[in-house]
C-alpha cells in the first residue's frame, strides 16, 4: 500500500518535472509520463521515526515520518547507474547504496488517468552507506543495508485528473493563513462535515514551513486532529466571522479570527507550532498572514495591503 | 453626433464640453488624483443655432456662454460600423471651434476666456443590425438636459466587487437631489469608497456635482453583522468634512445625525439633517456572497456622472 501510494505521489510530481506537455496524438488535457524508475529505500531511525528514502534519476529525498510528523529533505544528485543511489546533504548526512534485487517482480494496477502497463515492483536491498540526523539530532540512522525496491514504469498517456468533488461536500468549513513573506509557516484547519469522520477526528490541523539549509530544500508539516470543540464558533452561526482555534500539541496556544468595526478581520493570539528539532515554537498569528476562511455559502479573505486583486489563496 | 472639445486646464480642473446630440451641450469639469479620487461638476443646457452644421451657442445662466462654429482642418477620418451592424460607417473629423468662449464657475473656482480650441466631431448614421449588436445608448437622443448629466438611474454597484458594508443616505432638499454612498469592498484593506451627488436644475440648466474619494481606515465603521442595534459612522476626508452618524433605535427605526457636508466647488452641502432616508447593509460574505448592493433595494443614486472626457492627442 505504502509502495503504491509513493507511487502515486512520485508519478505526479515527476509528470510536471520530466512529463512532456500534450502534443500529437496526446490528450489535449493530458501529458506523456516518460518511462522511468525510482528506488524507495526503508529504514527505521530513532525516537520512533520511520525515513523513507527516495531516488530518482537526478534527485535525492529523505522523508522522515513520524506521529503528525513529516519532513522532507532534498537533494539534485549526479545521474548515475539505475541500481546506485548516492548524494550528500551537508549537515544533514549521505546516501551511498547499490542496490541488489531479490524475488520476483510484481505489476502495480496502471496509474490512475493513465494508459499502459502499471509500473512493476523489484523488491531486494540495498548496501552501502545510509546515515542521517535530523536538526538537533531529533532523529538519527546509520545502516549499512536496508529493505528497499526499485518501481519503473513504461512511458505512459495520461490525462489530468479532476478534483472529486465529493471531496468538498465532506469540509465544511476550511481555514488558511499564509505568511507575506514565505518565511515562518503556514496554519490550515479542515472541519468535516459531522459524521464523515469519528468525533474525535473532526477537525485536522496542519502547518507547513519551507527552508533551504544550504543544497538541501527543507519541507517539514506538521499535523493533528482533534475534536469540534478545538474549531469553534463561540457565537454560533450568528457571527460565523468569530472562530477560535485551539489545536492539540504539537500546536499550542489558541488563534481568533474576528472581524472589525471597518469590516476587515483580525488574526490574534498565542497559537504556535513546534517542528521537531527546530528551535522555538513558530508563532502562527499576527498581522503579517494572508488569510482565507470558507464556511457556509461563501469565503473571506485578507490579502497583503496593495494585492487584493491577486488570487494567491 | 457627438462633438468634444477640450478648453484646457484652469485651477486644477479639466474643462471640456460636449454636445452629445443636436440640442443639448454639457460642459464638464473635472479634477482626477492620482488615486483615482475625483470630482466633477456638469451643466447641461439646450443649444441655440444649428449644431448639426457645427455652429451653435450654449448659454449657462451664472456661469457664461459659448458661441463658436466647428472647423474641420484636414480630411475626415473613417471609421467601422459594430460588427453585426450594416451601414455607413462612422465619420471622424478633427479641427478647432472658433468663436466666443467665456465662463467662469460659482465662486470662481475655474475660469476659462479663448476664442478658439481643439475639437473633434464624430458623425454615425443609422445602422440596421442584428440582434444584440446595436449599440447601448445610455441616453436617448432627443432627452433633456437634465438625463445628460444624470443617466439613467440603475442598480448601484461597487467598483468591481461586492461590499460587506454599505451605506446610504438621500434626500430631496431645497430642490435638490443629494445622495451619499459609502461602501467597504469585501477582501480589501481597511477605508471605504464614499461618493456623493447632488442634482439640481431648472428648465434653463441642469446641474450635477459628483465626487469619489477612496478613503483609509476609520472612514467607515459599523457594528457587526446581525448585531442591534445597528449602527455605523462616517467620517471622510475632504471635499468632506464633518461626521455622521447612524444608529438603529429599539423600535426598529433609525436616526441619521451629524456634522457630515461636502464641500462641492462654489458651495457647501450638508449631508445630515431633516428630509434624508437612510439604509445601512453590513453582512458577512460567508452567508451573502454577492455582498450588499444586490440584497436589497437601495435608493437609487446615479453612480458616476456620464463624462465625455476628451483631449487632444
């Protein structure tokens, strides 16, 4: 499961890299994903983090996963022999794996949109060198061999998906506030509609912050669920311009949305998130955010003075 | 047929006039700032002579006349026809208007004295066309003077948004229509757009003072949405002056009280006192997201003057 879901997340993320714009015989809202391979390493690192290691021809990720924990850290790598993996990350550590195959391969069912043969699977291991440790040494690893498979696919015609708008019907309302400038990090709240997941699971949190630590883009996101009680209106549906979040750890601290006597909204309080590893609570709140809020019929939003006629949320 | 002639530039005012049919004239002046804030005063009156054949006299009690004759320099330049419309096509001349041209506004406030200036007249003839592409005429020819410098009244609408908090007030005074708009648009930075206008006239000369500022935080404050009672504060800067108040009694009524008046060029108005009908819409776009100026019926205010701004090139 975990293989078709990288899977399925890699084969996007490479058709807007590698895959070639429609043309020809192609699907005018489609693309052709060109063949290609990746390895997906598996390791398990200390305090109870798993990493997740993929290559691709010319790139390098580590994902460290953890409970509402996920962090990517990537590299560009040489393009090297299909069965090699090999990159540094200054300060963070180094890949350099040969991979072995061992057993049978097995075909994946094709790629959703796609036509072609699903991609096939080669399960072995690979040896060599794999260390890492994460900020503050909030994780580390050192092995030298780790279960791993190597995924190839067949140049594949496929069209882009839609959004399901099943989806949609199941938030019932949604909240996000993005920093001015990109720095800090982001805070989103999704509120399903009642009964779609348990109670205690109603609303999920998340927070994101990207950094480049010299050659290594950083991507940490952070996520909780909670219940209702923590997405509340404390006025009810009479004043739904009045929303105070209040998520579970890793967060802490709460944030009011509210609107002001000149209509415009503020965003205010202690709310925070900690990364792990990284230094002190981010703060989520504050005057510097561009702000989104859908609920009900309809959606507020607060730009950055003097971008109002953007459409960056 | 539509004449435009541009007098030049007097005070801080743009000074021009039109003759948008055979029997009618509008002089117009206007004072555009940087940030799109503006005024304008029209005075619209029925012409002397023959304006079919360029020469004609426009006389404005109170302010001073015009007697010229048009001059075309050079060979007219043509035009095409909308398409779906068949017929000749339209004629363009330029050239200059000769004659007498002496006025001066109330109090003084632009001056203009030249026998001669720029001008340019446009010539269409009757087209027949199909469905949906004849051209809109916000005005119809043979109307009095007074529907040039008041077009057609219609919703009012925002300047391309919906407005989370409107306010209105109207009255019918000394033989006067004046009206005062002032909205915040959904999704913007904190301050209103406030525009006033006041109407006025007799059978010589009919009259329009318009004006438009977009104003900062503080302009406009108001209760919330669904909050009683009901209650809101205008203060905008200048050509205003003063405040004004608005405020929900238990009853279900309102008052309308204040300082607040306008400072059109010449004279002074205020915009508070006996005789205005007021309304005061503040929602949340999250239950009516095409905002305030379709939830209700308003009084109907004109929103822009119908300006034949015209310079030479």
């Amino acid at each position: 499961m975990r293989v078709k879901l990288a899977v399925a997340a890699i084969s996007c993320l490479l058709a807007l890299t590698i895959g070639v714009p429609a043309a020809g015989a192609a699907p005018r809202d489609g693309y052709f994903l060109r063949p290609g391979h990746e390895t997906v390493i598996h390791l398990q690192a200390s305090n109870g983090y798993q990493l997740t290691i993929y290559r691709w021809p010319r790139f390098l990720a580590i994902e460290v996963h953890g409970p509402g924990v996920e962090t990517w850290y990537s590299v560009r790598a040489r393009k090297l022999g299909k069965n090699v993996a090999q990159a540094s990350l200054p300060g963070f550590g180094a890949v350099a794996v040969r991979f072995a195959p061992s057993g049978p391969t097995r075909r994946l069912h094709p790629y959703r949109g796609c036509e072609g043969p699903g991609a096939e699977v080669q399960k072995g291991m690979v040896r060599g060198r794999i260390e890492f440790v994460g900020e503050g040494r909030y994780t580390e690893a050192k092995v030298d061999h780790a279960s791993a498979e190597m995924i190839s696919w067949t140049r594949q015609r496929c069209r882009y998906l839609r959004r399901h708008p099943r989806r949609h019907r199941r938030i019932s309302a949604s909240f996000l506030a993005e920093p001015y400038d990109g720095g800090g990090a982001t805070f989103e709240a999704r509120r399903f509609v009642a009964g779609v997941r348990p109670a205690g699971r109603q609303i999920l949190f998340e927070s994101f912050s990207g950094a480049r630590v010299g050659r290594v883009n950083v991507s940490r996101s952070v996520f909780a669920v909670a219940s209702a009680s923590s997405f509340l209106f404390p006025d009810g549906m009479k004043n739904p311009e009045h929303v105070i979040f209040a998520p579970p750890s890793p967060f802490s601290g709460t944030g009011t949305l509210q609107r002001t006597a000149e209509s415009t909204y503020t965003w205010e309080g202690s709310l925070s998130v900690k990364f792990p590893g990284i230094g002190p609570a981010v703060p989520l709140t504050g005057t510097q955010f561009n702000l989104a809020f859908c609920a009900l019929r309809g959606c507020i939003y607060q730009y950055e003075p003097g971008e109002e006629e953007s459409s960056r949320l | 047929m539509l004449l435009l002639t541009y007098f030049g530039h007097s005070s801080e005012y743009d000074v021009g006039f039109a003759v948008p049919d055979y029997g009618v004239g509008v002089l117009y002046v206007t004072r555009i700032s940087d940030n799109a804030d503006y005024s304008a005063t029209l005075y619209a009156v029925r012409l002397h002579g023959d304006a079919g054949k360029g020469r004609f006299t426009a006389r404005f009690p109170g302010i001073g006349e015009i007697a010229v004759r048009f001059k075309d320099k050079g060979r007219p330049g043509v035009g095409k026809n909308e398409r779906g419309c068949k017929g000749p096509p339209p004629v363009r001349e330029e050239g200059v208007v000769r004659g007498a041209i002496k006025l001066k506004g109330e109090g003084g406030y632009f001056h203009v004295s030249r026998r001669a200036a720029p001008a340019e007249l446009q010539r269409s003839f009757r087209l027949k066309c199909t469905k949906g592409h004849a051209a809109y005429e916000a005005v119809k020819v043979g109307s009095p003077p007074r529907d040039y410098v008041a077009p057609s009244f219609s919703i009012p609408v925002g300047t391309g948004g919906s407005t989370s908090a409107l306010l209105y007030a109207v009255a019918r005074t000394e033989g006067r229509y004046v009206a005062v708009r002032a909205g915040h648009r959904q999704n913007s930075a904190p301050g209103a757009e406030v525009q006033a206008v006041a109407l006025e006239g007799d059978r010589r000369m009919a009259i329009a003072h318009f004006a438009v500022t977009h104003a900062g935080a503080g302009t406009l404050l108001t209760s919330l949405p669904g909050e009683h009672p009901a209650k809101a504060t205008l203060s905008p800067p200048a050509p205003f002056h003063g405040e004004a108040e608005f405020l929900e009694n238990s009853s279900g009524s309102h008052s309308w009280s204040g300082s607040l008046g306008i400072a059109f060029p010449g004279f002074d108005i205020p915009l508070t006192g006996h005789g205005y009908e007021t309304s005061l819409c503040v929602i949340t776009p999250l239950k009516f997201p095409e905002g305030c100026d379709l939830i209700k019926p308003q009084p109907l205010v004109p929103e822009s003057p119908n300006l034949f701004l015209w310079r030479p090139r």
